[in-house]
C-alpha cells in the first residue's frame, strides 16, 4: 500500500480492531444469542483486491442503526476517513448485524458513507485516534462529542431501528441499569506486538453497567469495573432497568468512548439524549439525502 493507504489503515485500525492479550475479561459479558438487540452491528475496515475481494481485515467497531440506513457510532472510528476526505483506494468498510458471526460476507453491506461530529479534532495517524492515548482528546474533555455516523448502502432486512431516549433521559437515571451492547474482545491489546485481528469472532456481547454520574452535555461515567474492550467503541448503551425485559422496550441512551487499555478501568461514554446531539444528527443525515 501507498503512505496514505498505510496512513489511513493505521488510523482506521487504532480505533478498536486491536484483539491480543493475556487476560481475559470476565464472563460479565455474555453472546447475545437471542438476538435481543439486533439494531446493533459491526462495522469493519476491509482491506480488498482490485476486483473488490476483501483480503484482510484492518479495524472493526460497534454502531446502532437509527435510521433505515444509518448508523451511529464513535467520532474517533469516522474521523480518520473525514481527515483524508474518503476512503482510500483498496480499503473498504461494510456493516453487519450478525449476532454471532458478523465475519460472514454474506451478511455485510457495504458502507457508502461517513460524517463526524464537528467537535471532533483533527484525528491523523495513530495514536492519535485512539482515546485510549489520551492524545486525541483528555478524558471527559468538555464540548467533545465522540460521535460519528455511517451510511449504508441497502436497508438491513427485518432489523428495526433503535429509539432515541428522550432528551435529558440520562440526568434522571444516575444508579441505574444499562445495557452496552458491542462486537468487542474479550482480552485487552497487548501493545507490544502486531494486532492479529484473524481471532475476532465477530459475536454481538452484552453487558450490564450501572449510570454512576452524568458529568456534563457530552460525557456520563458508567460503574467499573467496564467490561467494556477494544471493538466496542461505538456500540450502544440502551436504558435497561429491569436486564431481563424484552430488549425492544430499551432506548439508546449513549455510544461507548473509552473502556480503557485493560477493558475494565474508564468507562467514559458519550452521551446521545441531549437536544444538541440529536438534532446534529437529524441535521447531518437531511444533508446526506440531498447529495
């Protein structure tokens, strides 16, 4: 690949597609076999031939599908494509709802389109875009808003889209039950060799986490130890406060940021029941129609 293919990858692969480690997580998360949340899928970064046959996969994160063909998900997996203008020649990025095998291709439909949220800096390579680093922006920084949305190119079938909680539904929820849904690992990245994203297994996880405190209009604190791992940036945080009811009764509430490097301390996540946020989204998706 050229530099800025390279460039591009490294920075679409420092979002989240990072798998190895030596420590599990905990059987806290548990495969969402039932398909109890199917508006939420896997979005991944391919890196394909010149007759578009994928050959590697290079990065992967979680979204919700809000629309009929919209995603949200984290600012810092989209920024990168927004830096550069588009997706580079030989990279490709399709969504799946898959709860158990999102690597199949025949599940995926392809991405046609990115937009980030305004407040996101300028995010090159890594690790830049990692917010792990601390380097793209602090933790709990003021006025960011690590959102990012994906346009698909067909409807998924028979998927519902997940429903906004009303606004300011966060500030009245502070010590209850959430449910982050995403396509992360069970291990933390070990940094100091390759990431082999070969062992994904491409399953949709469920785990549980209490609302501890909502910090300000962007960020809210959710209880630790996480759970929360690399691949489940962007995934979705539903209201949930009674985890056994039916999963369609929950509203997506926020979208995970940051689990942290060992996928139990910071649990740091953006918030999507605020007025601003909703109507940036309203907003970005009326543009991209017109296109």
């Amino acid at each position: 690949m050229n530099h800025a293919i390279r460039s591009a990858a490294a920075a679409l692969t420092s979002t989240g597609a990072f798998l190895l480690g030596t420590t599990a997580v905990s059987a806290q998360v548990t495969i969402d076999s039932e398909n109890r949340y199917p508006a939420v899928g896997a979005i991944m970064i391919w890196r394909v031939d010149e007759r578009e046959t994928p050959l590697q996969l290079l990065a992967f994160v979680s979204g919700t599908l809000i629309r009929d063909r919209v995603m949200v998900t984290a600012g810092h997996f989209t920024a990168p494509v927004k830096a550069l203008g588009a997706m580079p020649p030989h990279l490709r990025a399709f969504a799946s709802f898959s709860p158990t095998d999102a690597r199949d291709p025949k599940t995926w439909i392809p991405v046609v389109g990115m937009a980030t949220h305004p407040s996101m800096p300028p995010c090159p390579p890594p690790p830049q875009c990692d917010p792990t680093d601390d380097i793209l922006v602090a933790p709990l920084q003021p006025g960011i808003a690590d959102v990012g949305l994906v346009f698909l190119a067909s409807v998924p079938k028979g998927i519902e889209s997940a429903h906004f909680a009303d606004h300011g539904a966060l500030e009245r929820a502070e010590g209850k039950h959430t449910a982050i849904v995403g396509y992360g690992t069970t291990v933390p990245r070990n940094r100091s060799i390759p990431p082999d994203t070969s062992i994904w297994d491409g399953k949709r996880r469920i785990r549980t986490s209490i609302l501890r405190r909502v910090i300000d209009e962007t960020w809210a604190l959710w209880s630790l130890p996480s759970y929360v791992c690399h691949g489940d940036s962007g995934g979705g945080i539903f209201l949930n406060d009674r985890p056994n009811k039916i999963s369609s009764d929950d509203t997506l509430v926020a979208n995970v940021s940051d689990g942290g490097r060992d996928c139990r301390r910071q649990n740091n996540n953006n918030r999507l029941d605020t007025r601003s946020i909703q109507n940036w989204i309203n907003e970005t998706m009326r543009n991209h129609v017109a296109r």
